[in-house]
C-alpha cells in the first residue's frame, strides 16, 4: 500500500479557480518579497520542514499549529495569520466558468 500524499506535501497548480496568492511557493525568496511578505529564513526552513510549500497552504494552518513548529511563536503565528488574511481580503471572489 502507498501512503496518500498530505494536502501540505505539495502544491497542486490547477486550472480550479482559486485565487493565484495561494500558489506563492514558501522556497522563492523573489516571489515571497515580491509579494511583501516578511518571513525570516530560518521561519521560511520550519515551515518547509513541517511540509508547507505555498502560502496556499496556510491557509488552513491554525495558530496553534504553527506555534508547534521551531522557531515559530505566538507573535510569528499571528503574523502569518495576518499574512493570509490580507491575501484573502484582497482576492476577488472566484466566479465559475461555464
């Protein structure tokens, strides 16, 4: 038997409309500064090891997880949190296509 991949293994670029912040990888400096956001390398590697690979990614991630990780406290938490939420505010609301 073969273990079904974790949906925080990788990052599935679809054509299903989701916002396009959510395919933003956590390995690209370029594009993490290219999108204002501030995360320290060494927070960048944690998440990375815990298995996130996109912004997308943490969307779902509780604060309570992420505390759980190195170098990750309350207020790195909060942050990321605050991170996602300004992308989703920001994101036009996905309309189907027929």
């Amino acid at each position: 038997h073969s273990k079904p991949l974790s949906p925080k293994v990788i990052c599935y670029i679809t054509n299903s409309p989701h916002p396009t912040w959510m395919d933003i990888r956590l390995d690209d400096p370029d594009g993490l500064a290219r999108n204002h956001i501030p995360l320290q390398p060494v927070v960048l590697m944690s998440l990375l090891g815990a298995g996130y690979r996109c912004l997308g990614d943490l969307r779902w991630a509780a604060g309570r997880e992420l505390m759980n990780l190195h170098y990750v406290g309350f207020k790195l938490a909060v942050q990321i949190r605050a991170v996602v939420r300004r992308f989703e505010g920001d994101a036009p609301e996905a309309t189907p296509r027929y």
